[in-house]
C-alpha cells in the first residue's frame, strides 16, 4: 500500500529533526553572543554563522530524510545539537576568514583613532504615544538629558544640533555613533497616556552595537524631573563613570518642579529649534506661559532671551523691540542660577549686535566658555565677535571647536566658511562652502555666503546664480534680495538691482527693513552717499551687522568716504581692514 508523503514524514521525523536542530541553532547563538561580546568578536564572525545555519538547516533537513529510511538507524538529539555546533563554528570560522580575507591595498590606510570611552550622544526619543502627538516631549527629555549628563565632568556628550540630525533616521545605531564621532549612543522612547509616562532608555556601544544598559521607567509625569536624574545616573554606571559630589549636585540647573511649566518650556524649544518667524513667536508664548506659573524658572528665561535674540539678529521684530527684551531674560535668569553658562552668551550676543559694548561682549563670552567649555553656541558667537574686530585667526579657530563641538550643525560649519569670506580668503571661504552644500544642498545661507564670495573673485554669474537660490531657499527674504541687488550691480544690471532695492524701500512704510543690506547694495552701485545715509538709518536703528562695519569686503568703496569714517569712530571701530588677507 503506497504511503501518502505524510505519513512518510511522521516515519521519518521530519519534524522532530527540524525542532531539535532550531533549538541546537538557538542554543549556539546565545552561547556565540555572549562570547563574541566578551571577546570584542568582529560583526563578521556573526554573520558567517548566522548565513552557515541558514543553509545547515537544509542540510538537516536532507539528513533527516536520509536516517528516517526503514532500518536505518535515526540520528538522536545530541546528535543534531552536535551539527548545529560544528555548523555555527564553521560559520564562524568563514566570516572571520572572509572578513580577514577581503581584498585590501596592500598598504591600509591607518584606521581611524577609537572614539574616547567617555564620549556619548543622546538621540531624541521617540514618540510612541497612542496619538503620536508628544514629538515635542520626546525631544525635550532628550535635551533635558544631554544637560543633566554633561553635568558629569568626566563624560563628553554632543551636542543637540548634531544628535538631532539623526532624528527619524533608519541609520543603524552604529552609524550614527561612528558620524559622531562618540563610543556611547543614549536612545529611547516615551509614551504617554494621561499624566502617566512610560520612558524606555538604552545604552548601546557603537563598537559592536549591543546594549550596554537598558531599562524601563514608569512615571507620573509629575516624577519627570525624578526620571531625568535616574536615567543619567544609570547612564553614568553603565559606562563605569564615578560621580562627583553629592546625588543632589546632578540635577539640571535652573530646573523647575511644576511639571506643566517644564512641559511648556519643552514646547518652547521645539519651535526656537525650527528658526522660522512663525516657530519663534510660538516659542517666546510658550516660554512666557511656563514663567507664568514659575517665575524662577532659569531655563525657561533663558530659552526666552534667546528667543528675542534670535529675532533680532534676523530682523523679525526691529533690533531695538527684540535685544533689551533678550537682556533682560538673561539677566533675570543668572539672578536665579549665575552659574548656567548659557545666557552670559545670550548677553554677549546682545552686546556685540545692539550695544556695541565690545568689552563686555568678549567678558560675556569668555564667562560663558569658562562655565561650558563645550558649549558650542558660546564658541560661534565668540568667532562672530573675534571676526567684527579684525581678529580673524582667533575667529576661524573658535568656530572651529564650535564645529568640533556640534559636527552635524550646519549653521557652524557654513560659518567657518563665512569668517574666512571676512578674511578675505574667497578662494578658502568657496571651497568650506561647496563642502557644506555637499552636506545640505538647501542650506539657504551657505548660497549666500558662497555666492557673496564669488563676487569678490569676480565670478559675477555664479554668485548671482547663488543667490539667486538663496532667495527661492528663504521664501524671498529681505536679507537675501537686497543681496541680490548687489550680484546684479556686479553684473552691470544696475536697472534691475535698483528696481529690487526700490521694492524693498517701498517695503519700510509698512515695517522694518534691513538697512545696513540696502546700504550694502548701494555701495556696489556706486552710489556713495546714498549708501551712507543707509549707514547712518541701521546705526539710528541699531541695525546688528553695524558690528561689522570695518570689517565688510561689501563696504570697501566707502572707505575713503568722510560720513563712513564718522561712522566708524562712533562704534568705536578701528581702520577698515584691508583687501589683502592677514595670516
């Protein structure tokens, strides 16, 4: 009687030889898992296994059929254990010859220098709320970790510009710690439901991505501030770190306990972060709000004159509204906590762009760095300073670390480009330009810059067509046309350049226009005296580019004329720097 295929199977024990061999497969991973972390195993040796089982299971399988035949004696289970094992170190034994075995120059480039131990980047935990709705929370607890931990004077954590660049990446965790730069990548999740929250946080190595530390955190959303300081001490034991001083003396500076100020305050520094007029508005309401029911909550001061400052300099509400407000923020927050570094920067600011108080504003900086040498922030604003007074070498130095400190932010590395463009090195400001393009195509201001320092080396048709892009990039910004007018002055349109202008004058019946731009653009035309009075309209608004008046490669027809050289002795500002580079 002919046996249907299966019952042929239940004879044979397909099934059983499938089972067995799985769990052999199962047991051997685990066992090489271990191993392979203890012994710092390359990815190699795990993935020549795991491709050798997957193709010894077949083998099995055929095994199986064979040994279940009548009167053949059938394999026992120890057996198959004894397969999957000598099938896992083959495996094992090919991926580290074919990861050994690659081919290679015959010279190798020196590898790369392993990342410091102590270095750590913290990712944006992700929202995992039933409505999706609590993105804003997720970043917040993120950036309120980053400055919990950097507490911690033996660890280096990155910064937030640059940890956020990964932020909905699909990149693996050890990609993004290798573009890092870090040994440690901090990521997680938050739920929330009602008051209550959920946080997962992970530690993982970015040498062989296996976790380091993992755990769970079930909270009121009241305790968040208690969750906070748990997961950076956890953090901090995972990497072996010992912490100085007392428990207490971990805990974010400036904090507040009202749980609904914190939460906007959170909401606050996700739209300063998007830098759109619209976001910022937003955010001067949510930090506000959060002041309303603490009024000594430092951060939200801080976050609030920033916010001003960041208005001001972008001439969304008019310099002489924004910078005092800016002050009075920060000053108010060092009242409550004078050890946070980050409005000594936020007063510099306003005094290098709205006072011109050139001491202070180097005093403020210098403060600033001292209490947070990785504060990159204080290093750019410190460079934008150094480059106002003709300090270029310092310049370029500072916004290099600033670089160094944040090294995804865009903002930093175009700017290295920039200070060079001031120090007259076209040719070096083009070539860090076309390099930060590489990394954001629309990075709006490196089109700017790079097509300003274009015109300098006579490429009037480039620069135009660069600028050009940055108008389209900033939705038609005042900054960027006025810009614009001057390319086409360059290129001997001088009907267009002055039909733009006149457009943009026609503009300040009905609100702040950039003056110092105009007056810019009215040098390029030739237009001497027009451009003076321009100046003379941006120092009665205190308009911020002012602090570069002997500095601007823009402004070198103007040199020799009396209204510029009054000028100049009024800010207090030394000779017009020259054309040629400095070294």
């Amino acid at each position: 009687m002919k046996r249907s295929f299966a019952t042929r199977l239940r004879e044979r024990k397909i099934v059983q030889w499938a089972l067995a061999y799985l769990a052999g497969a199962w047991l051997a991973l685990q066992v090489m898992e271990v191993l392979g972390d203890i012994l710092t195993l390359p990815l190699s040796f795990q993935r020549g296994a795991l491709v050798v089982l997957g193709f010894g299971f077949l083998i099995a399988l055929v095994l199986a059929w064979y040994h279940g035949e009548q009167g053949r004696q059938r394999a026992s289970g120890p057996e198959l254990l004894l397969v999957a094992g000598v099938l896992v170190a083959a495996g094992a034994t090919l991926g580290l010859v074919r990861g050994s075995g690659r081919a290679e120059p015959e010279t190798p480039p020196p590898a790369s220098p392993a990342p410091d131990a102590r270095t750590v980047a913290i990712l944006p935990f992700a929202d995992l709320s039933p409505q999706g709705d609590q993105e804003y929370l997720g970043d917040g607890i993120a950036e309120e970790l980053m400055s919990t931990v950097a507490q911690i004077p033996e660890l280096r954590v990155t910064a937030r510009t640059s940890s956020f660049a990964f932020k909905g990446s699909d990149l693996d965790v050890r990609e993004i710690g290798a573009r890092l730069g870090v040994a440690r990548v901090v990521e997680g999740s938050v739920r929330k439901s009602g008051d209550q929250l959920r946080i997962e946080a992970r530690l993982i190595d970015v040498a062989d991505g296996f976790r380091m530390w993992s755990d769970r955190f079930d909270a009121d959303l009241s305790d968040i501030f208690a969750v906070q300081d748990e997961i950076a001490r956890a953090v901090a034991a995972a990497l072996r770190v010992r912490l100085a001083g007392a428990p207490d003396e971990l805990t974010l500076k400036g904090q507040t306990r009202d749980h609904v100020a914190q939460d906007l305050y959170l909401r606050g520094r996700f739209e300063w972060n998007r830098r759109t007029q619209a976001s910022l508005e937003r955010a001067v309401e949510a930090f506000g709000r959060a002041l309303a029911r603490d009024s000594s909550y430092a951060r939200a001061l801080v976050g609030l004159g920033d916010a001003y400052a960041v208005l001001g300099f972008y001439d969304y509400r008019p310099p002489s509204e924004a910078f005092p407000r800016a002050k009075e923020a920060a000053r108010r927050a060092l009242e409550i906590e004078d050890e946070l570094a980050e409005p000594h920067a936020t007063l510099g600011y306003a005094a290098l762009y709205y006072d011109w108080d050139w001491e202070e504003a180097e005093r403020r900086f210098l403060l600033s760095i001292s209490l947070n040498p990785d504060y990159p922030v204080a290093h750019q604003w410190y460079a934008n300073y150094l480059v106002a007074m003709g300090r270029f070498e310092e310049a370029a130095t500072h916004m290099r670390t600033a670089s160094e400190l944040d090294p995804l932010s865009m903002i930093a590395h175009a700017a290295t480009g920039w200070v060079l463009y001031y120090w007259r090195d076209y040719e070096g400001a083009v070539a860090q330009l076309e390099r930060s393009l590489a990394r954001d195509p629309n990075f709006e201001l490196a089109h700017l810059w790079m097509g300003q320092a274009h015109e300098e080396l006579g490429n009037h048709e480039e620069a135009s067509r660069l600028i050009e892009r940055a108008v389209s990039l900033s939705g038609g910004s005042a900054i960027s046309r006025a810009a614009l007018a001057h390319a086409r002055a360059g290129q001997g349109r001088g009907d267009e350049a002055r039909r733009l202008l006149a457009e943009l004058e026609s503009e300040g019946a009905r609100g702040y226009i950039p003056s110092y731009e105009i007056a810019r653009a009215r040098a390029g035309l030739g237009e001497a005296d027009a451009a003076v009075r321009w100046l003379e309209r941006a120092h009665g608004e205190r308009a911020h580019s002012m602090a570069f008046l002997a500095v601007d490669p823009q402004l070198a027809p103007l040199h020799g004329h009396p209204g510029y050289r009054r000028l100049l002795g009024e800010m207090r500002l030394g000779a017009p720097v020259a054309e040629s580079r400095g070294s």
